[in-house]
C-alpha cells in the first residue's frame, strides 16, 4: 500500500481523527471564532480528512482551499467535502510551489501529517510565509519518533532506529527533519514571534487493529530494508514477529505524533 495513496489514508483517517490532541484542535477553532465567513488553506491536504474533523467544528462559513500535488487525491478530497462548505482543489507542488499555495485571503494555514517529511529549508519557508501574512497555523499528526510496543521483541530497538533513520532521507522536500520536525516548527514559530500551543497525539494501536498493525509494521520493514543497514533475515524475521504477535491478538503499539498550534502573538 502506498505511504500516500487514497486506501492507506482512508485506513489511517480514524485513527488520525482519535489522535488528534483536542485542546490544540479546540485552540485551533476558537482562533475563528467571531468570523463571519473564513478563508483556510489544507496543504498537502490528501482526501481531506483535516476539513472532515475541522469543519464540522467552526460555525461561520467556509471557504477551503485544498491543495495537493495529487489529482486523484485531490478529487476524492472535492467529492467528500461536507455539505455547506465551498471547497475549492488548487493542484500545486508544494515544494516548488508553496507561496502560491498562499496567496490570497487566509484566516488559518492547516497543515496534517506532512511536517516530518520536509527538509529545514522547506519548514523555513513555511513560517516566513505565514509569518508575512500574520496566519494561525494548525499542524497536526506530525511523526515525533516514539514507537513504543507494549511487548517487546528483541529487534524493537534496532528497528525502529533504522526507521527513524529512514524518515531523513529525502521525501521531495530535500532531506527530511523527520523525527525533529515538531519541536523544529514550535522553534521556529516562537523565533517569528508566534504563541504556540503544542501537545501529543499518538496513534493507540490495540489488538483489535490488525490491519492497521500490519500496515504500518509492513511499511517500517520496508524502510528498514530500503535502508540497508540490516540483514534482510534480521527485517523479515523482525516482521514475522510482529506479524504473529498481530495475528494472536497479543500486539498493542503506539506511535508517537506531536500537534501544533501557532498564532501571532494578539490574536485570541
């Protein structure tokens, strides 16, 4: 399954939405209230599960303005938006074209589960734009480098390093900040002179979510054997592993996520 296809966003969206840190969301919202009509950007905005748990929240009107580099994605984001939202898809690549995603009326910038794949350079660009603007932003779901199994196996620790190791590499952004993106955004946006509010979101995992156990535990196999720096045996056993653990009902897992609320300093 691909890390950005629309199956593998559809089976992670639930628990994107339990995960989600309420007061950073309820931070988020409240940064709208006493609009009449609002104006936000989704960047990298996937099928659109950021507008599917936001919208529902904020009382004025809405307009969105979805943008993606994927049109597939991009399309599913359109047919699923909620009835009494105006959501506009703008297909963009965001790395070329980030100041363009921008342009315009913005009341909020939400950004979900991108951050730890741009480079420093790409995150630099981000605050300085929405810095000029003087625009909130909403960053949420961004991988913080925490796995924790609730039992252990004796390839944990040295697999979940190579993952983390993995999650630098170039993702189209230019090397990736990976597991420091969250605390690199919360630095960054305090140094323009943001408020910021931040706060955990993890993935809870439990023996009931074999699919989404196998998935991800599939993908952090295949960052590890892309890495090279393990024995193939070592991954493959790893997996096998894990995978059993899955199928007895004995794996639990939580993924470590960071969300992120920022606005200049004056606005409530």
């Amino acid at each position: 399954m691909s890390a950005f296809g629309a199956e593998w966003l559809a089976l992670r969206e639930p628990y994107d939405a339990r995960a989600r840190n309420p007061t950073i969301l309820d931070a988020a919202v409240a940064s709208l209230s006493g609009h009449a009509s609002v104006n936000i950007a989704d960047l990298a905005c996937g099928t659109g599960s950021t507008l599917r748990a936001f919208s529902r929240r904020v009382t004025a009107r809405q307009n969105w303005r979805l943008v993606d580099n994927d049109l597939g994605l991009l399309a599913r984001a359109a047919e699923s938006t909620p009835a009494g939202v105006n959501a506009v898809p703008v297909p963009l690549d965001l790395y070329r074209d980030l100041e363009a995603a921008l342009d315009g009326p913005l009341d909020l910038v939400t950004v979900s589960a991108l951050l730890d794949l741009v480079s420093e350079d790409w995150l630099e660009r981000l605050v300085v734009e929405i810095a000029a603007r003087q625009v909130p932003i909403y960053i949420a779901l961004t991988y913080d480098g925490r796995i924790e199994f609730d039992s252990p196996d004796p390839g944990d620790t040295v697999i979940v390093a190579s993952v983390n190791r993995h999650q630098r590499n170039d993702k189209g952004f230019g090397p990736a900040l990976g597991p420091a993106a969250a605390m690199a955004a919360v630095a960054r946006l305090e140094a323009v002179g943001y408020f910021v509010h931040h706060g955990i979101a993890d993935w809870m995992l439990g023996p009931d979510d074999r699919e989404m156990q196998n998935e991800v535990l599939s993908g952090w196999a295949a960052a590890s054997r892309e890495l090279g720096e393990l024995p193939i045996a070592e991954v493959a056993g790893w997996l096998m592993r894990r995978r059993e653990a899955v199928a007895g009902g004995r794996s639990s897992i939580r993924v470590g996520h960071v969300d992120v609320f920022a606005r200049p300093t004056g606005i409530l």
